[in-house]
C-alpha cells in the first residue's frame, strides 16, 4: 500500500477520534477567533452598515507564513494582519497588510484584499469536495455547533459586495483550496447605477447608496411606496427636509427601493434580481409567479462570490465533475461551476420546491449542458442504502455542495429565530449526514 493509499484509507476512522477531540477543543478557541479575527458582532449589524471599501489607491503587501498561535497573534497585533486559525489544521497563516483593513467581512480573501491561506488537516482533506453555505448573521453559538459538525473545520464570512452591487454577508464553511482563486468574466457591475443606468438620472445627490442591501426574500408593498411618493410630492421638486430624507432612504435601505422616475421609487423587479445575483435574466422565469421568483432568489447563492470560492476546482477537474448538489434552489451551485466552464458530468440535485426543480431543469436544457442531471425531492429520502445505489451508478461525488433553510437562523425572522434546532434549520444537519454517508462509500470502495 502507497503512503497515499494508506492514509486514505486510515482517514475515517480517524476521523472519528478527530472529532472528539475537534468536540472538547472548538468551543475554547472559537470565542477568540470570532471576536478578533471575524468580528461577528459587526455581522450581527452588517445589513445597516454602508461603510466599508478600501480607500482609493490603498495597497496591500503579500506575504503568507505559517507560525506558532503565539506569534501569530503577537505578529497580527503589531501588523494590523488578518489571521485564521483552524481547529482543523495545525493552524494557521497571515497576511501582512501595509495597513490596517476596515473590514472583517473578506474570509480568506476577496479581489482587492490580502489573501491568506489554509493548512486543513488531511482527515477533512477532499475529495470529497464540500461546500455549505448560510448566513452569517445567525447566532455565533449556531455557527460554533455547524463548525463542530464539519469537523472543526470553521466558515469563512465573505460580504458579496466585493463581488457585486449587493451586500450578502454570507458563512462558507469547506475544504476547497483558498490559494489561486480567479473571478468569473465578465465581472459584473459593482455598483447599482452601473447595474441600472436608465435609473441613473432619477436618482438624488441626497441618496448616496451605490450598492443594495441584501436581497431578501420579499418585495416592498405598493403602500410602501405611494407613501414615499406622496411625501417627495409634498416637496414640489425640491430636496426634501433632512428629516424627511432620512426617513425614506431608511426605507429605501430596508427593502432596496430603486429610483425608477423622478420622485418615484420601486422595489427591484425579478430580473434586475436575477443580474445582481449574477444568473443570467430571466434564469427565474416561466416556472413560477413574481413572488414566488422574489423568494426563490432571495434565498439563492450570489453566482460571482460562490464561483470565486469555486473556481480552484477547475484546474482539479479538467474533464468535469461529478456533483451532489443538496437545497439545490434555483440552482446557483450548478450555474456558478458552468459559469467556470466546469462540465458537469453528473449532477444529482436535490430540492423539494417544485417550481424551484423546473428551472433547474430548465436551465440545464437552456445552458446546453452535456452531463446528466437527476433530481430528487426530499434531502430526508436519500437515505445511505439510496445513495450507495446511486454510488454504483455514478462513481463518486466529486463535490457535495448546499445552503440549507436558514428561516429560523436568519436575523430578519423576529418571529422564529429558533436556531438550528428550528423546523427548518434542522435540516442543516441532513447536509453533514450526507457528506459522512458519501465518505463512508467512498471509503469502502477503496478498499
Ligand atoms: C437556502 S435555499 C438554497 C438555495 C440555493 N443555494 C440556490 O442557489 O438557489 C434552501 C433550499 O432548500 C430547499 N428545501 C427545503 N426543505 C428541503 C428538503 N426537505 N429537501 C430538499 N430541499 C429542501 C428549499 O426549497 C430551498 O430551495
């Protein structure tokens, strides 16, 4: 037996142990590593906070270490650096800016920040390939308790506003390689007005927004917007009072109201949607009606940021992949690694949203693709006897990749934020049930 083979073949029983020990051990660390490396308590905020870019012609020197936890904190002290450690890996890594970052929301690095890189301890080592992803405003003991379930391995919190004209603070928790990361081109626009040139005109030198808010999963009601309307009418043309400004550029933030006319404001419509997420117009349409669209999309991956994640893959994969793709939505896992030029050899996407499946089949006719693609409904029926049965029929998975439900970990739900132990939170722990069932097959047929 090979060096490889042996360790392959060590990997999951030892995996097991590892966990116990990732289990006693996370929960110390973790604290530190929010507070000082990814700020969460920002996160927590992040959706009213406009603030953050690097200054014009702001540089950053690249330099990548690998030192003890004590250096390393000592080093990202007098530096100003951005450091991770891994509960994961033996630790650790850095990055010494010649200033200090203003924002915390650039996970392993984003185009225009320092990019750090990773040890993952070879037990998490792909394939396969996993990818999860959820939102980062959910609480920090929830991301602490996901982390424990992907063997310690921790997320990575990347605010898509580096990708594209919307915020979407978002968790990453895998075990892709973080080094030789490349953007999709075209890149898209990276600011509102250059989404939307034809509103450019309307909008007022009072309202400075040049990127939206998160896309969420709900429209603004007319009444919303009547009222605002109502109010720029009393003004008569002018600049409203401060107060009154203040007032509707809050709403304008709460539900990214664009200017559509002069004094006129509208929610975005689904396929302005579509392009800011990155999937081509009208990737939603004809499955289902514009509220509908709305949720879909407000659920979905932003394509540019995922595929930025993703993209180390293409070298790893030249003649295709072989795809789990779990919550599988609108299908922005599939789009993002097609927009790579990745060839999907086979994708098994699991989503028991109807209307969801029909434009995931709809755009795997539309794109052209080559590969096979097999849908099924409810993530609970792919049971492991389901899955060594596909197993045998596909190979291995090369990837298994999802965001699950995050209705009950999200902030915006004031009603159900029960945490993962939620209805549909729970379902997160199907994806790493999942994941362990596709190791341990593969496990076993390497024997
Ligand atoms: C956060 S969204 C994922 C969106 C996806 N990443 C995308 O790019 O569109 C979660 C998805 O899980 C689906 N879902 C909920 N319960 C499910 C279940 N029991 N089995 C499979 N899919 C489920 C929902 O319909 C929803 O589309």
């Amino acid at each position: 037996m090979t060096h490889e083979q042996s360790r392959k073949y060590c990997k999951g029983s030892l995996r097991t142990i590892f966990r116990e020990n990732v289990e006693k051990a996370v929960d110390k660390d973790l604290e530190e590593i929010w507070s000082e490396v990814y700020g969460l308590h920002d996160i927590e905020t992040s959706d009213s906070d406009e603030s953050v870019s690097l200054d014009e012609g702001e540089t950053w020197e690249r330099t990548s270490v690998t030192v003890s936890k004590k250096r390393h904190f000592e080093e990202r002290k007098s530096l100003g650096g951005h450091t991770t450690l891994l509960k994961s890996s033996k630790v650790v890594l850095t990055s010494g800016p010649s200033s200090k970052p203003k924002s915390r929301m650039t996970g392993f690095g984003t185009p225009g920040f320092p990019v750090l890189s990773r040890i993952l301890n070879p037990l998490v080592e792909g394939p396969p390939y996993f990818y999860f992803e959820n939102v980062a405003s959910m609480p920090k003991k929830e991301w602490e308790n996901i982390t424990r379930h992907f063997d310690g391995v921790e997320p990575e919190f990347v605010d898509s506003k580096y990708f594209c004209a919307c915020r979407r603070p978002r968790g990453y928790v895998h075990n892709l390689p973080v080094e030789g990361r490349k953007l999709i081109l075209p890149e898209p626009p990276m600011t509102v007005q250059e989404l939307l040139p034809r509103t450019t005109e309307y909008w007022p030198s009072w309202d400075p927004r040049t990127k939206l808010h998160c896309i969420n999963t709900r429209s603004a009601c007319n009444s919303i917007c009547s009222g605002l309307r109502n109010l720029l009418l009393a003004s008569d043309g002018a600049d409203p009072p401060l107060d009154v400004q203040k007032h509707i550029l809050k709403k304008c933030s709460s539900w990214n109201l664009i200017w559509t006319g002069p004094g006129q404001l509208a929610p975005l419509e689904p396929h302005e949607i579509e392009l800011l997420l990155g999937f081509d117009e009208d990737h939603t349409r004809g499955a289902s009606n514009k509220t509908d669209r709305i949720q879909s999309l407000g659920n979905s991956f932003q394509i540019n940021t995922v595929a930025y994640h993703l993209s180390v893959l293409k070298p790893l994969y030249p003649t295709g992949m072989r795809v789990l793709s779990l919550f599988s939505g609108i299908g922005g896992a599939e789009v993002a690694l097609h927009k790579l030029g990745i060839h999907l050899h086979y994708v098994v996407s699991v989503e028991i949203n109807q209307n969801n499946k029909i434009m995931v089949e709809s755009w795997w006719k539309k794109s052209g693709q080559r590969g096979k693609l097999k849908q099924l409904d409810n993530i609970t029926d792919l049971t492991s006897d389901v899955l060594q049965d596909l197993m045998e029929e596909i190979g291995e998975f090369d990837l298994v990749i999802g965001g699950s439900p995050c209705n009950n970990l999200s902030g915006n739900n004031r009603v159900s934020r029960v945490g993962l132990a939620g209805p549909d939170s729970s379902l997160f722990f199907e994806f790493t049930r999942v994941l362990e069932d596709v190791r341990k097959v593969m496990h076993r047929r390497k024997r």
